[in-house]
C-alpha cells in the first residue's frame, strides 16, 4: 500500500507540474521566473507527497513537521541577507525594470545586462568589467533603463574663442555632428552658449544618439572638432600671464 501511495504521488507531480508548466508559458512572465517557480513548486509538492507516504508508514507527521518547521526557522535567521536577495530577485524578474541585454546604471556602476539570477544581477561595464550586484542593492538603488525607449542623449562641453561669431562656433559644430555615425537626424542636434570663461565662450552640443553610442560619438566628437574649427578659423584661446621683471 505505502509503495502504491508513493507512485500515484509522483505521478500526481509530475501532472501538476506539466500542467503548471503549459500555464506559466502563456504568460508573460520571464523565462528565469518561470524556471524557478516550477522548481520550487517540484519541490513543494514532492514534500507534501513525502509527507503521505510518512504519514501512511506510521511516521508521526507532526513530529516532522515540527522539525522541519524549527529547521527553516534557523535557517531563514542565518541568510537573512540572501533571502532578502532570493525576494528582490524574484520582484525583478516580475517586474522586470530590466532585462537581459539592455543598458542600465545602478547607483556608480553602469553597462549591459548579462543576466539576472535570484540572488545577483550580472553587470557587464564598457571595459568587460563582469560585476555581480546582490538583488537587495539592486532593489533599493536607483536603477536607470538607456536601452528601453530607444535613444539617448548626451551634453558635450566645448569652447572657442570671443573673436569667434557664435553663430560661426555653432555652425562649425553641429557639421562635425552630423558626420559621426550613431547620431539620431531626430530630434535634431542643438548647439547653446552655457557660459563665458575668462578666455572662452564656453558651448554645449546636445546630441541624442542610439543606444551604445554614446561614449563613441562624444569621443568622436572632441577628436574632430579641432579640424572643423580650423576649417571655419574658429580659434581657442588661452591664458597669456605676463610677468613683468624689475630692472637693477
């Protein structure tokens, strides 16, 4: 009988299972999320079954129950700070702020998303830099998302000289912009004064670019526009002390 009680419940888990498996395909969950529902529902119900044959052997299931409930009690006191990550990662994974494959920033650290796991969430940085951010930290930091509406933009500080008409600076600036590759034609580059430096009127060329563009356009950028200023005798200029001696 016991034996005949185990079978029909590992039969019924492996059902549910399926079932919950044919379920969790038509929704919209992430594929991570589903993989570990399923396997905490596997173990879940091999518990429950384990549980009857206990109970159908004459093991007293209270007594079991009262272990295992003192055993899980220890436990969750000893990781408390991995179970805070298990519960951050499975809000991320529902959520889904991010996701595989997209460009983010938590915090000072910045990249593309390698993978998120229950526990961390792996950062990928331009210098192929792997870090592995704990979901908790993740979870209370503030996250910014480059990646999901498809565009960026980016401020690039630059100068020229007070002979210099603004209208030529800005003319000259936004030619150098139009040449360099991963610059959205919409919205358009603008070029504005930002300020007046003791030698310089200083500009900002706001430039919205694709998405793993941005450090290249601005390096681009700061790389050409000295041909472009000399191009339209754009000059920069730059402090001159003089010193004046005393004569003997």
């Amino acid at each position: 009988m016991p034996l005949l009680l185990l079978v029909i419940c590992c039969v019924a888990v492996r059902i549910l299972c399926y079932a919950l498996r044919r379920l969790l395909r038509r929704s919209h969950l992430s594929e991570d999320l589903q993989n570990y529902l399923l396997k905490f529902t596997r173990f879940f119900l091999s518990f429950i079954a384990l549980l009857i044959v206990a109970d159908s052997l004459g093991i007293p299931v209270t007594s079991l129950l009262a272990v295992f409930s003192l055993l899980g009690l220890a436990i969750s006191l000893s990781l408390q700070s991995l179970l805070g990550n298990l519960f951050s990662g499975i809000y991320l994974l529902w959520e889904k702020p991010f996701v595989a494959g997209e460009y983010i920033s938590i915090g000072e650290i910045e990249g593309n998303v390698k993978q998120v796991s229950l526990f961390h969430t792996q950062i990928l940085t331009l210098d192929n830099k792997l870090i592995m951010v704990p979901n908790s930290d993740v979870s209370s930091a503030t996250v910014t998302n480059y990646t999901r509406e498809g565009a960026l933009r980016i401020d690039v500080p630059l100068c020229a000289g007070y002979d210099d008409a603004p209208e030529t600076v800005k003319a000259a600036i936004l030619e150098c912009v139009s040449g360099i590759e991963g610059v959205l034609p919409e919205p358009a580059p603008t070029v504005l004064i930002s300020g007046y430096g003791d030698s310089n009127i200083d500009y900002i060329a706001r430039i919205w670019c694709r998405i793993g563009y941005s450090i290249s356009v601005r390096e681009t950028l700061t790389d050409r526009i000295w041909d472009f200023y000399q191009a339209h005798g754009i000059s920069i200029s730059y402090q001159r002390v003089v010193l004046e001696g005393q004569g003997k």
